[in-house]
C-alpha cells in the first residue's frame, strides 16, 4: 500500500509519564511539564478566535491527552453516544496508526463530555469510504472541567489495548488535533493543529506526527 507523501508536517514529541503517577490519579499528571501545541484557523492557518491547547503525554498504560479551550459560548445539545457531536462544539483527535492514510480512529469530545468514537476508512486524499461506528475505544476516560474566564478543559486517557503496538519510545504515529467552536452569532470556527487548507478535516496528508519519546 502507498503511503501518501506529507508536507510541512509538525511533529510532537510526546513525552513519558512514570506509572506511578497514574497510580496516584490522573490529577496528579503535570501537565505544564509538557510541550503545548496551539490550533489555527484550519483553512487559513491564522490565529483562531478563541485560542486552544492541547498537551499529550504517555506511559506503558495509557496514552492521555488535554485541550485547554478558550470558550466564551457553548453550543452542545448531544447527549448519547456516536451522535453526530461534529455538527456542534467538539474537541477532536485523528490517529493513524499505519501511516497509510487508508485507515485512522476518529475521537471527538463534546463540551458535556459525550464520545463519538469510530474507525475511519479513507481513499488516502480525501474520502471517507467507510466509517464504523460500532468499533470503540474501549476503557477510555474522559472528563470535562471549567474554569474561570470562559475556559474549559478535557481530559481524555486511552487504554493502550486500543492501539496496534505497545506504547514505547520510538514509536510514531501520524495524528491531527482539531476543535470545531461555534460562536454566539452562529458562526462556525474549525481548528486544527495541522492546517487543512480546507473545512476538512478528513485529509490524512495534512497529519502531523507524534513522536513517544
């Protein structure tokens, strides 16, 4: 199978957490200890309107991830799971795990913390040719918090039986980080750390690299 080439692509190095601080919780993850990526404006690569983060880290159990979101209004109806949560706020994650850009997972958290989770089939340019919706990730943790000055938090923690390979250093994946945050007027902002040039976010030769380091 070809793998589609990739330009100007990011790589974060995502760093490891010892096991003991998970045994201690997951509030006890440091998360200022790790680098930060910022979103942009997904077609015009400018920044956005409200500013996101987003940090990752891992350990041989989970992988966990933060997006710390700017977030004056909230628009977020969903209450079960897989309902179609991209059609309002969200808080996305695409990892493919192969590199090929023919397969990937597709995370997505809403402001009130319901899941879409689904195992994505992609041509490699562009379209989605399948999408399962009963596949899951299985044991995964999510949590939403907010905090002063309209900001709100998720937390999202993988088991690592989710994933092909064994987390361990050297590994790479490609992935891309989004947000879609519609403002008080109905306008409707669509983020990424990886600029898709389009309001698109199904285009795995955009995707950057993590790097377990």
């Amino acid at each position: 199978m070809e793998v589609p080439a990739f330009q100007e692509s990011k790589t974060y190095l995502c760093r490891q957490v010892p096991i003991s601080i998970e045994d201690a919780g997951f509030g006890a993850i440091h998360w200022d200890s790790f680098d930060a990526i910022e979103l942009v404006d997904t077609v015009t690569a400018m920044q956005p309107k409200e500013r996101t983060e987003v940090r990752a880290c891992w350990s041989q159990n989970y992988l966990h991830i933060r997006y710390l979101c700017k977030d004056s209004h909230v628009v977020s109806d969903f209450t079960i799971r897989d309902e179609p949560l991209y059609e309002q706020d969200v808080v996305e994650l695409f990892i493919d795990e192969d590199g090929t850009g023919h397969r990937y997972l597709e995370l997505e958290v809403s402001p009130n913390n319901v899941v879409f989770d689904a195992l994505i089939a992609n041509d490699g340019e562009a379209e989605i040719t399948a999408t399962d919706l009963a596949w899951r990730f299985e044991g995964i943790q999510t949590t939403v918090e907010t905090s002063g000055d309209a900001e709100r938090i998720y937390f999202v923690h993988i088991p690592v039986e989710n994933f092909k390979k064994p987390l361990e250093q050297g590994l790479s994946w490609r992935v891309n980080f989004y947000r879609i945050d519609e403002d008080k007027h109905g306008n409707r902002e669509f983020q990424a750390w990886q600029a898709t040039k389009a309001i698109n976010f199904h285009l795995p030769r955009k995707f950057g690299r993590l790097l377990f380091i």
